[in-house]
C-alpha cells in the first residue's frame, strides 16, 4: 500500500472519529453566546427564600430540602431585593 493512502486512511478515521464524537472542543458563535450566559449566571450568588414550619419567611444560601423555595435573584450591584409581600404589623 502507498504511504499516502495509508495517511489518508488514519486521517479520514480521526475525522470521522471526532465529528462523531460531537466535535469536541468546536463550538458555533451561538453556542459560544449560551455557554457564556449560563458560565456568568452559575458565577453570582443565590439566595433561597422558603417558609419554615412555623409560616416565618427564612432566607439562606442553599436550598431547603422538601420545601417549596423561590430563587432570590441579587446583583453584585446592588444590595436589596424586593420582598414578596409586606411585612405584617406587630401584634399589640
């Protein structure tokens, strides 16, 4: 067999090797745009807001187990968050 027909061979197999494999390390500008998105919302913080057994409104950094929980969004910008629902007036 030739040389050349023997590296056309491999190369032809690598090819088709990586296209196969979903052309690792290659990735189109849109999916590039999505990977930053998703890469720059895993970075900021989370907040979980949840009500305990009690009805009281708890705020933590990780998620309630067997709870009903909704994501608090905060930016680095800024340090308040809007709250669901009016504080209720002491009881006299």
């Amino acid at each position: 067999m030739p040389k050349g027909f023997v590296w056309l061979l491999v190369l032809s197999v690598l090819a088709a090797s990586w296209w196969f494999a979903g052309h690792p390390g290659w990735q189109t500008h849109e999916q590039k745009i999505q990977n930053s998105r998703t890469h720059k919302d895993s970075t900021e913080p989370k907040l979980y807001r949840w009500r305990d057994e009690h009805g009281v409104t708890q705020i933590t950094n990780s998620a309630p187990k067997g709870r009903k929980y909704t994501i608090v969004k905060i930016r680095s910008d800024q340090n308040v968050f809007e709250t669901a629902e009016p504080t209720p007036e002491p009881s006299q």
